[in-house]
C-alpha cells in the first residue's frame, strides 16, 4: 500500500471524526480502522488519544509497525 | 413479473388439465391474462402482469419459426440495447417485450446469453427440435424458480404450490431443508424445505434433454484478493459508484409501461433510490412507507421529511401487532416456508397498500446492505477481529460498545456480554467467522424438535455453506467473506424470498431493486473492503456518494434494522382464531417437527408476558413454531390449495401442438 493511500485514509478518517466522543473511545474506532486498513497491530499503549489527534503522527506509528512487520 | 410452470415429459404428452391446474395456483402473481404451449413432451404455462409491452408481450411467446418458446418470469432491463443489437444481427421481432428477447438471445448466443442479460428473472425455454428444456435464474435470487425431477422430466413454477397442484408429487417436510431453515434461516438453494423439490441457484442455468439433468453458473459472487482491488482512490469509486446507482434506478424506473411507484423506509437505501429517481427523472413519483403503531418500530419520522424534501406522492400504512397476526397464515401460504420473524407480514399489508393505489411496479431499497456492507453483522465481525488481536487488553474491550452504546449506561453488563460476544465462535481463520454467533443464536431453535426429527437430520446431513466458498476466497478480505454468505444465504433465501418476491407478488407487485443491478453488484464486489466498511462506519462509499441528495440525519443516524413485533403479534388481547388450533398440542405432535411438551412451556412463557420482553432466541423460537405449523398444514395436508387461489380468465395464447398441428405461428 503506498503512501498517497495512507495519506487519503487519513484524511477521510480526519473528516469523520466525532469531535464531541469520548476520546479513549475515539482512540479505540481510530485504531480499528488502521488496523483492518494497514495490516498492523496496536499495542494498547498506542491506542491513545494523543498519538491520533495528529496526522503526521498516525503516519509515523503506521510506517514503525509496517516495518516492524 | 408473472408467474411460470410446465412440465417436461419424455412419456406421454404433458397432461393440458394438470398445466391449468399448476397456472391457477399462480393466479396472484400475473393476474393480467395467461397463456399456455403444449407439444407432445413439453407444456409451458404463464400468467401475466402487465409492465412491458402492455398490448403484445403475451407469453408463451416464440421466435420466428416456433421452434423455441419461451415462459418468463421478470425483466431484462437492457432488453431495449439486445434488441437493437439482435435485429442488427437480422433478427426479426414481433412485440415491443423484453421476453422476446430472450428468445433470439438463446438462438443468437446460447448459453452464453445468460451474463449479457442485467435484471431479475425466472426463465424457461424449450427447444422443440431438441427437446431440451432450459431453465434460468437471475444472478442473486431475485425470482424464484422451483422444479421436482420425475422419472419421465421434471415439473418446474415460481411456487411450490404449483407443483403440488399434481396430486401425485409428494408433500413431507425435508429434514436438511428444516435444518437449513433453523440454522442459516431459510434453506439454501438447491434444497428447499420440501422434500423431493428443488429451487435452482442463483446464477445458474439447468438443461434437461434426453442426454438427463445438468446445472451450470453463468456468474458467481466473487471478490478480488485483499490489497488487488482495481480501484483504491475513494473520491473516484464513489463517482463510479453513484453513476452506476443513477443508472440501475432510472432503468428500473423508466423501463416500464405503467407507472412506477418507490418505497420509502426512512434509512438511507430507499431514500438514495427514491432521490435518485426523483432528481435523474421527469416523472412524477409516488412514495410508500410501513409504520408501526408500536413506537419501537416506527420510523415515520424519517419517511415524512424524506417525502417532504423530494415532494413525493406519499402514502403510508400504520401496521399493529394484531393486524400481523390476522394476515400471518396468508403469509405463511405465499412464503411457502417457516419464517423466523414476523417481518414479512407487514410488508405484505404494505404490497397491499400499493396495489390498492393503482400501482404494480415498486423500486426499492432491497440489496444495498449485502452489497455496500451495510449489515451490524459486518461491524460486529470487525470488532470482534480487532479484539482477538489481543484479548487481554482492556481498552480493545471497550470496542463493543461503539457497537452497542447502551454499555456506557450500563457498565455493570459489560463483562458479561464480553465474554458472550467476543470469546464463543472467535477463531480468526474462520471463513464463517462474521455469521457464526448468528447461526449459533438460531440454532437454539433445534433443541425444540421432535425427536424422529432429530435423527432424521442426523442422517441427512444437509450440506455445510461454508464447505462451498470458492477456491481463493481464504485470499479475499474478512469482510468480502461475511458478504459471500450473506449473500449465499439470507439475500437469497430470506430476504429477496419471504421478505422480497413473494410479499410483493401475493399482491400483484413487483419489486425492483437498483442496488442489485449487474453493474452496481460488480462493481461493489471490486470494491476494497475499506470503502465499503470503513473502521465501523458502514456503507461508507454510498454515504459519500449522494451526501448531497439525502439529508445529513438520515445519512448519519444509526441504523435501524428493519423489525417488526414478533412473539408480541400473538399473545395480545385479539389473538386470532386460528392460533390455538394451529399451536394445540395435538397439531403440534401431528406435524412432527417439534416436541409438543417443549412448544407448550414456551407457549406458556408466552401467555405469561403476553409476548412482551422476550429474548431474541424464544422470539424466533415462537415464529419458528408458528410459521412451521401454517407451513406444514398449507401444504403438507392441504397441498397448497389456499383461500387465495384465483380462477383463470380465458387464455390470450392457447397453442396445443398434441391435438392441433395448426396452432403452431
């Protein structure tokens, strides 16, 4: 999977957040998607809140456990 | 849409009697006129409702030299572009319908016609010089088609009941078939819940001349490897698939010569088609809608402001439990099998509805949930994936409520659902993995049955649909397997059967559903995984294609099942007549399927909570027994010889070849 479609997932899952969510919860839809989408798995640490609430930061998190894989 | 029968015999001459006998069961489903064929082995019956080629589409209707004829149940709906390309290829038509196309189809492309055509139907054709008769059925099960194999041929019809208009076939419930019903909800075709009686798969095309039997696919449900989908980019896919939607409905809606009406449910599906209809055509459009007196149920809301935006035509009909109960042994008689919820009474009342309005074609909403993924039992799967990636961990069991939000109200219920809903039936390699807690919940239905039934099953040992997934599906992506079985299974038994066709068609009505369109089918099967359910959002890509047609509310409210009062229906203050007697001890150990001292413990539960505040599993326990009991005495006792038989008019084609060679065109 290239990087344009890592981008474009991103940013659709940015425009269908729920900002009003509780966001551990948030955290754990987000980490579902990026899961079933790139193939990764997510330590429960990395389900957090912080990590995605910034893009750049997914990106970087996706790319690590790519290529950890 | 009409109904279709015949009979093939390479004995004596098919019995003309029999042929009218078998079309007056059909009656309801093509009450614009009849027509039948006979030669000395083979009889073909029709009955007519009137959609395309009011005046000249009678059926049986043959090519140009009467050596094949064709009985036809549905539309071809890109008839108008074969046509042209048949008559350029010096074809010569007579009628302006799409069923001579089929004809000159079969002569012009044989077998292979089949995959160019895109609609809904049941056909049978027979080839006089080689005496082959050719049955067909569209690619999903939209139209049904059943057949019984005779030592001399093979009587085929849309019903079953048609069929056992010849006293001598054999009524007895089938045991793999009931299994299949209790497990997966309705058999799975080729079986049927009758024995002996076969229904042909979706998809497939069947020959019987003197060589003997064969079936064959012209189209499977098939998805690409995960990761090799053709198309990756959302924006573009969500263009694509919006043309291809804009195209099924104005096809379904255009192609017609009477007017077309819409159902309107208040979810997305119906009121993409309906808007879709709405914007891309001139007509006027007349909108439909279930209610429900029970507020649980009751989705008026939505229905209202969706007709209101489109400036429809509207009309609705508020449904109670009583009045489900009132019609359900008539339901029962077109379903022609058990059924595990209610569901489809109403919108039998609502075919009604329609009708009674002057209208005969609908399009609906049908197909979209199987197609675009729009099913809890998908978001569910996923879920239940993500959480086994790590069971221990504590925020992953916090998925299940993005599923479920009743759980942060009630946090003290969470552990044990967890351990119901994540640990039972979780194995990841599990190609059935999205459906097993479905067929596990059903299947407790079985430990209702009668004993002799028990073994019976036990030693028919109905067939395993998993066993049946196709080489290279273990490569298509988790959720591209839970679509094959739904597809497989409840699409085609269930929903576009017991809820589909046959709800319509006891009315009179056709349905047409856009979202099952060739076009759109294949090209959703293509789709990735993602575009269809993206992280839990479900139906993502037809959310984003007509984000701009239907309003943000109904785009975004969380789906609502389609539900109706179930065991509730039954156990009010207006339980109808015919209940106790169906459901009396006596009736049940008759009948044989269940175990009489069981059905009356439930049914006492039953009258204790007058049906109210039952769990899902005694709710389809109840409709399991009920609709089995209607079942087994609508056909197994009566043959299916109902109240709502109708009397042929006067055939508009007569042709009988056996005592009059002059009859041929």
């Amino acid at each position: 999977m290239n990087r344009d479609i890592v981008e474009q997932v991103l940013r659709d899952y940015e425009a269908s957040r729920c900002p009003d969510a509780d966001p551990e919860l948030e955290a754990v839809r987000a980490a579902i998607l990026i899961e079933d989408v790139f193939d990764v798995v997510l330590s429960d640490a990395e389900i957090d809140p912080v990590v995605f609430a910034d893009t750049s930061a997914v990106e970087a998190l996706i790319a690590r456990r790519r290529g950890a894989v | 849409m009409c109904g279709v029968c015949g009979i093939v015999s390479y004995g004596s001459p098919p019995d003309l009697i029999l042929l009218r006998r078998m079309m007056g069961r059909l009656g309801h489903r093509g009450p614009d006129g009849n027509g039948y064929y006979r030669d000395r082995h083979a009889a073909l019956g029709h009955t007519r409702l009137a959609i395309i080629d009011t005046s000249g589409g009678a059926q049986p209707l043959c090519n140009e030299d009467g050596s094949v004829w064709v009985t036809f149940n549905g539309e071809i709906f890109n008839y108008v572009e074969l046509g042209a390309e048949l008559r350029g290829l010096g074809h010569t038509f007579r009628t302006a319908s799409d069923t001579e196309v089929i004809v000159h189809a079969w002569e012009e492309w044989g077998q292979e016609c089949f995959a160019r055509f895109n609609g809904q139907w049941a056909i049978a054709l027979w080839d006089r010089r080689a005496e082959r008769l050719v049955l067909c059925r569209d690619r999903l099960g939209v139209r049904p088609l059943f057949f019984i194999r005779l030592p001399t041929g093979l009587l085929f019809a849309s019903e079953v009941k048609s069929i056992f208009a010849d006293p001598s076939v054999e009524r007895a419930f089938d045991p793999a078939g009931l299994d299949q019903t209790f497990t997966y909800w309705s058999p799975v075709a080729p079986r049927t819940v009758f024995r002996g009686i076969q229904q042909l798969e979706p998809g497939h095309y069947a020959v019987l001349d003197r060589d003997g039997f064969r079936k064959a696919s012209y189209w499977r449900i098939t998805f690409p490897e995960r990761g090799r989908e053709p198309g990756q980019d959302a924006r573009e896919n969500a263009e694509a698939l919006r043309e291809r939607i804009i195209e099924a409905a104005r096809l379904r809606f255009v192609r017609s010569d009477v007017p077309v009406g819409a159902y309107l449910s208040g979810g997305l599906d119906s009121s993409v088609t309906a808007a879709v209809i709405s914007r891309y055509t001139d007509a006027p459009l007349h909108t439909f809608s279930l209610r429900f007196s029970d507020s649980e149920f009751d989705e008026g809301r939505y229905q209202k402001k969706m007709s209101a935006m489109l400036g429809t035509q509207h009309q609705d009909i508020v449904v109670s439990a009583s009045d489900i109960a009132a019609v359900f042994p008539e339901v029962i008689w077109h379903a022609e099998t058990p059924i595990l919820r209610a569901a489809p009474a109403p919108l039998f009342l609502l075919s009604k509805l329609v009708r009674e309005n002057g209208f005969k074609v609908v399009v609906t909403g049908e197909g979209a949930d199987e197609v675009l993924a729009g099913y809890d039992l998908f978001r569910e799967a996923q879920v239940r994936l993500f959480w086994s990636r790590d069971p221990e961990s504590a925020k992953r069991t916090r998925a299940a409520e993005l599923l479920y939000p009743w759980m942060v109200r009630s946090p003290g219920r969470i552990p044990a659902f967890a351990r119901s809903f994540f640990a039972r039936h979780l194995d990841p390699g599990d190609p059935a993995l999205s459906h097993r807690p479905r067929w596990d919940s059903t299947s407790a239905i079985k430990n209702m049955l009668s004993g002799h039934l028990r073994d019976e099953i036990g030693r028919a040992r109905a067939e395993d649909v998993v066993a049946r997934m196709p080489p290279g599906s273990e490569e298509w992506d988790p959720l591209s397997r839970g679509q094959w079985l739904e597809m497989t299974t409840l699409l085609a038994g269930y929903i576009l059967a017991s809820q589909g066709d046959r709800m319509l068609m006891a009315n009179s009505v056709e349905g047409r559903f856009p979202f099952l369109d060739r076009d759109v089918v294949d090209f959703a099967n293509a789709l990735p995984a993602r575009h269809k359910l993206f992280g839990l959002e479900e139906k993502y890509l037809l959310k984003r294609a007509f984000a701009d047609l239907v309003p943000d509310d109904i785009i975004h409210r969380p789906k609502q099942p389609y539900r109706a009062p179930d065991a509730a229906s039954f156990f009010g203050a207006e339980c109808p007549s015919w209940f106790d007697e169906a459901m009396s001890r006596q009736a049940v150990a008759t009948a044989g399927v269940f175990e009489p001292s069981i059905v009356a413990g439930l049914l006492a539960k039953c009258e204790r909570s007058g049906g109210e505040n039952l769990s899902n599993t005694d709710n389809m326990r109840v409709l399991a027994v009920v609709s089995t009991q209607l079942t087994y005495k609508s056909f197994i006792v009566q043959g299916g010889s109902g109240s709502s038989e109708r009397p042929l008019s006067d055939p508009s084609v007569a042709v009988d070849l056996v005592t009059d060679d002059r009859s041929l065109p």
